[in-house]
C-alpha cells in the first residue's frame, strides 16, 4: 500500500451528517466517505488492520464518552471487506492495563459486540515496544502498545468531546491511549506544563502516523459537552468526520464547537510545523463544516471562554505565570465516597483519602485533571484561579 503521506488528498477532510447509530446509517456514511477519498486506502489486502477506539474508562456509552460500538463495528466490516488479513480492536484505556481491566473496557463499551457483530478480533496482548520519537522533544521513544506498533494500518477512532486539560479530546488526544496503562501517568508527570505536554502528545501521533497508514474517523453524531473527557454531556452534532491528517481533522471539529482558539492541541500542533493549514486552506469533502457549528456547545469549566484574560495576561506575562494560573481540581465532598480512583489516578501523587473523603494537597498538584477524568462520582470540580476571573470580567 502506497504511504498516504505522499498521496494526493491525504489532508482533506471528509465530512458526513449522521442523524442516528442505527447500523444502517452509519455504514451509509462510512461507506460514502470511503467512496470519495481519492488516495490509495481502498485496499486493504493482506494488511494487519488495527482500530484504536476511544475506551476512556468503563463508561456507559449513553454517557458519549466512548467510541460508539456501531461505528467501530461498520469500520471493521468495510475493512474485512476490503480485504484485510486481519482486524484487531485494541486500547489501552486509563488505569491499570490488565487483561481483566480492558476485557471489562470491551464489554461495559459493547466492544465484545462490535467485535462478535462484524468478524474483528479484540486485543488481549499487553505488551508494549519501544518506538523512536517522530519529536525532537526531551523524551526520544514512546512505549506503544504491541498491536498498534505492529500494525500496517490504524484506524484511529475518536470521539470529539471537550477536555479539562487540553481543551479537545478528537483525533490526535486519541494516540495517547497507545501508551500502555498507569505509564500515561508517569506522562503526565513528565511533562506537567500544559505546552509541553500538549506537544508531546502531538509528537505521539506524529510517531504513529510515521510509521503506519493511520486514518483517522471521528463519531461526532453525539459528542460530549461541557466537562469531558468523562465528566460532560451528551451533545447532538449529527456527523462523522474522516481524514488522514489527524491535525487537520482537529482543527476543524474545534471550529465546530467553538474551541479552535482554546484547543492546546491545535496551538502546539502549529507550533511543531504538524498543522499546517488554516481553516479556510483545508480541503473539507462532501457536508461543509459549517452545516455542523454549535453555537450554544458547553465549554469545559477550565476553559477561558472569551479568551480575553488568557490573551491579555500571556501577552502581558508570558507562559510560567499563564501555567500558575491555571484552573485546578477541587474536590466535591457531598459527591465523594472515598474510593481513592482519584489516588490512584494521580501521578503527581497529592491525594489523600482522609475519613472516606479525598483531598488535594494543591502545592504539588500539576493541574492535570487526571483526578477528575477517573472519578466515577463527578466530585472533583475546576476551580478558576480569582485573577483570571477578575480579567474575565
Ligand atoms: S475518585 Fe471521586 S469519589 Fe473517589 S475518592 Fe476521588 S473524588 Fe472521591
Ligand atoms: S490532584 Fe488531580 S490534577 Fe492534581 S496532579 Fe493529582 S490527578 Fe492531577
């Protein structure tokens, strides 16, 4: 197969509405955008297919903060259809990466059906191997799961939702769940300034995308609103969204829902050289992004809706005080029932469970918002630093 990259296409992005998860409508959908990429993509023969979908944590998929099992199913059976030797459905999800922790991902995330429904086999190797670093960035290697490392093509499935820390959960968030269990802890606090953490997050995908055929599909037909990338809602956008440039395919799904200039992802993306077209150069097929645009989505809480104080005072100051002032978790004591998922969860290790309550030692806490992603009771809220509020005002 012919290395996409170097294909004519490769960096437009396809666009389709989809009213519904009904089996019928997204293989509709899937099976026309499939018809109008250009590039060499259509034959899969003989290729090891791996589909990488977005299994945060254990996590009702009417809560949308899941890759919908019907579009994971309708993209194995187009591959199998197109001629794969074979198709793995592989994540390692946050927290401990056992076999028994991602077989209960697979069934609370109907993975188990999407597997059974369409002939694709489920990932059960939890292995990992060292892959140099398409970066230049301090840490040279990523440890990536076993499958996705071997893979001849990925089809990288993510759900668009918002995200405390880095603003988007799309396309390029998505790769960090090929780094195996509690290491994407030992991530975090490697790189516990939110630049540089949103930069090595871009040079995981870019090492992926380097070294296989990656596309990317984004179920988009319900997002997830206000605080994601566990802790929001439901939010109807009604499409689905394709592209073998995972940046491109971004910046585009955050110009829908209004965080294209608040998404850390896109701006260190930019910064790299990864992004390189602006919203108008990119080359949108089949439903215009604007058909999509919602006004009212809800940003999450950690997020400077207006811009202005972000703007102002990092214009003013620079990045070390804007990285002081960012918001940062506290806990929700009504809403706490002391099972220590946030301890456990914390890389920075700042979390004590006193008398079945959690609490913050907030001097070292890195504002990762790790806490708050795995907390199954919704307890840990964002608190905006006063300062920023004030120049919000
Ligand atoms: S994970 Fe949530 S409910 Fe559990 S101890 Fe932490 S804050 Fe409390
Ligand atoms: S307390 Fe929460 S936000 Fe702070 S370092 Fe720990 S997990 Fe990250």
């Amino acid at each position: 197969m012919e290395k996409i990259r170097e294909s004519a296409g490769w960096e437009s992005v396809f666009l389709r509405a989809c009213e519904s998860y009904e089996n019928e409508s997204i293989s509709r959908v899937l099976n026309n955008i499939f018809e109008d990429i250009q590039f060499p993509v259509k034959n899969f023969s003989g290729k090891r297919v791996v589909i990488k979908p977005n299994l945060v944590r254990k996590m009702d998929i009417a809560a949308a903060g899941t890759t919908n099992p019907v579009v994971v199913e309708e993209v194995a059976k187009i591959c199998i259809r197109l001629g794969a030797e074979s198709v793995t459905i592989a994540e390692s999800p946050a927290g401990v990466y056992t076999d028994s922790s991602i077989r209960a991902s697979y069934r609370v995330g109907k993975m188990d059906l999407a597997a059974e429904n369409s002939g694709a086999n489920l990932n059960y190797d939890l292995s990992a191997k060292r892959l140099p670093s398409s970066g230049e960035d301090k840490n040279r290697t990523f440890n990536i799961i076993t499958p996705i490392a071997d893979a001849d093509v990925v089809i990288n499935i993510c759900k668009l939702k918002t995200h405390n820390l880095t603003g988007i959960s799309g396309a390029v968030k998505n790769f960090f769940g090929v780094i195996p269990g509690t290491e994407k802890l030992e991530m975090h606090a490697l790189y516990p300034n939110l630049s540089d953490f949103s930069s090595m997050i871009c040079d995981l995908c870019k090492t992926v995308c380097d070294r296989a055929t990656v596309i990317n599909v984004m179920d988009a037909v319900i997002a997830m609103e206000g605080n994601g990338p566990t802790n929001g809602k439901p939010k109807k956008l009604g499409f689905v969204g394709v592209s073998c440039d995972p940046f491109a395919l971004d910046l585009v799904a955050s110009a829908v829902i209004g965080m294209d200039e608040l998404s850390s992802i896109c701006d260190a993306a930019r910064k790299k050289g990864y992004l390189t077209q602006t919203l108008d150069d990119i080359n949108v097929v089949g439903d215009p992004y604007q058909n999509f645009i919602c006004e009212d989505f809800v940003l999450p809480d950690s997020s400077d809706k207006n811009h202005s104080g972000i703007t102002i005072l990092s214009k003013v100051f620079g990045g070390k005080l804007m990285e002081s002032l960012r918001p940062r978790p506290v806990i929700n004591k009504d809403k706490c029932i002391g099972c220590g998922e946030c301890m456990r969860s914390c890389p920075a290790k700042t979390i004590v469970i006193k008398n079945k309550v959690a609490y913050i030692k907030k001097a070292d806490c890195i504002k990762c918002f790790c806490c708050q992603e795995l907390c199954p009771k919704d307890a840990v809220k964002v608190k905006k630093n006063p300062i920023l509020k004030l120049v919000n005002l």
